[in-house]
C-alpha cells in the first residue's frame, strides 16, 4: 500500500500521462490497510492498477479531524482526476474544497441530511458514493443489545464529539432508549486519553452496558475500545465486523471492506468518462450481525437462540 509519500510517484504519474487521483482519509494508513486494499481492488474491477496506469496520492489525518481542509486543498491544488473521501468528515472538507474535481464519497452520515448531496438517484453536483443509511442503525443496535442483556437498566453511548453526526446519532439513541425504558449516559472521546477517561466515568454511572457509535477515530483505536470494555466487564456493541473479530461482544453495521470497493469502483467509472452527478448515490441494504462467542462467555452471558439465529456471523 502507498503511502501520503506517493507524491513523488504521482509527479512522476503526471509526466508519463498516468491518471492520479486523491484518497482522504479521517484516519490512518495502519488501521485501515484492509480497506485501503478493497478500494484498489474496486479500482482494478474498471481496470485501473495502481503504479500501473494510476497513481494514488494518500492523505491520512490521523484522527486529527482538523487537518482535513488544509488535505484536501492540496489534493485540490495538485489537480488529481478525481478524490475518494472515504468517510463524513473528509466528504465535508472535500466538498468545501471543490466544486469541479468529482469526489466519490462513503459516509455514515447521512448525505442528504449533511447536504453533501441535494438527491441520491441523481446527485446533480461534482459528488457521489456510498451512503451508509447510518441513521436508524444506533437504535437497532441498542435494541440488540437490549435483547442480550435484558436487566440493564442504564446504557452508555460512546460518540466522538468531533464528529458532525454524534449528535445526531445520541439523539435517536436517547430517543430509543426511552422507549424501551432505559437511561442514557452519554460518553465522549476524541483522544486516546479521553477513552480511558471515558470508560472509567461509565463505570462511575454504573452504566451496565454500552453502544459504541459510527466513527473513524473510535474505528481506529478499536482494540484499545474493546479491551477497555473487557477490563470493565462492559457489554458492549459495536458498529463493525472488526471490532467483534478483535474481541468485542458483537457488532451490527455494513461490511466496511466491501463499502470501499465500492468506493473504488466508483472511481474508476469516472475516470473511464462516467460524470459523478449521474452516478446515484448507493445504500447499502445488508448489514451484518456478528457476536463473538468468546466474549458472551467471558462475560457470562449466554446469546438468546433467536439471537444467535438472525447472527450472519459467528466468532468461537
């Protein structure tokens, strides 16, 4: 995988007419190498290989969600074909940074909600891309865990207040959480001090259980997550697949990877000629369950069997 030292590769790129595109990325390379690799796979799909006949110029904020503008001013400035922004917060810098390089997004938010898009079937502007429907997926995850563990009483959310979306997302979980009964501690974290932090006032509140929010950030330092809520004995659910498969109880989401893909595939449509703003806007419509049974037994919890039988996964 290339690096945010592509560029050399990329002037280059620019000298034998190799296509050079843009990746912006809230996170960082290491904990999204697997995703990185979905997207170049979608890439290849339309037939473009990377160092091959495109380059990618990769642009990591590293949680940092305030360098985002000043990144994608300079992939703006560098006159790439065209950007992936794969999450919220780089589809909104990249958004304000241009209006004519085409910018093929994936976001938990959603787009037409944040205004990155007007329309989803025809987005009429320079953006298109995934929209992840993230929206009613905090309260199912509640729900879920709900229904593994029936006698909490208090839950805790965990957001990253730096994200545009949280409030959003703690509003529609608050408003779950009151319709079944439940109180709702909310927790915030936008630095690795912060977590620890975060995790020792929930077990202040004595929240017996908790959902973990969409975001890069807490995305990228899910190990360190879910071995806090191992250290607290907190039942907890999560919003991907690869939280569960690092130890976590059980997540409920879209399959990140195959977003990515998707991502890339839509690249590379525009860069054979397709125009962005007659690309719809995609939403996914599977999500996936997976519970680790490892966990639930550490815990001592035992998966109810209708809950394990809706699982699309399972981790012994």
């Amino acid at each position: 995988m290339a690096s945010a030292a592509t560029w050399p590769l990329a002037a280059r790129a620019q000298q034998t007419a190799m296509l050079v595109i843009g990746f912006l990325n809230a996170g960082s390379p290491t904990e999204r190498a697997d995703f990185v690799a979905a997207f170049l796979h979608g890439l290849e799909e339309e037939g473009f290989v990377e160092g091959k006949n495109i380059a990618v110029l990769y642009r990591w904020a590293e949680g940092r969600y305030d360098r985002l503008p000043t990144l994608a001013a300079d992939l703006v400035n560098r006159n790439v074909a065209a950007i992936a922004a794969a999450d919220a917060p780089s589809a909104m810098a990249a958004k304000a940074a241009t209006t004519a390089i085409p910018i093929v997004f994936q976001t938990g938010a959603d787009a037409l909600q944040t205004g990155l898009v007007s329309h989803l079937d025809h987005p009429e502007a320079n953006l298109t891309g995934i929209n992840e429907i993230a929206g009613p997926l905090p309260a199912k995850r509640l729900g879920l865990l709900h229904e593994l563990v029936p006698t909490a009483t208090t839950v805790g959310l965990l957001i990253n207040p730096q994200n545009d979306n949280a409030k959003y997302d703690a509003a529609i979980v608050r408003e779950a959480a009151h319709a079944i009964g439940l109180k709702l501690i909310l927790a915030e974290a936008a630095t690795e001090g912060d977590l620890t932090a975060a995790f020792a006032s929930l077990a202040r509140d004595r929240v017996s259980a908790l959902v973990v929010n969409t975001d890069v950030f807490l995305t990228g330092h899910r190990d360190l997550i879910v071995a806090l809520a191992a250290r607290y004995a907190l039942p907890s659910i999560f919003p991907f697949r690869e939280y569960a498969a690092a130890g976590g109880l059980m997540s409920y989401g879209v399959n990140l990877p195959s977003i990515y893909r998707q991502v890339g595939t839509y690249v590379g449509k525009i860069l054979k000629g397709a125009k962005s703003a007659e690309l719809p806007v995609i939403q996914p419509t599977k999500f996936d369950f997976v519970v680790n049974l490892k966990t639930a037994e550490t815990l001592q919890l035992k998966f109810p069997p209708g809950l394990l039988a809706i699982a699309d996964e399972v981790i012994e």
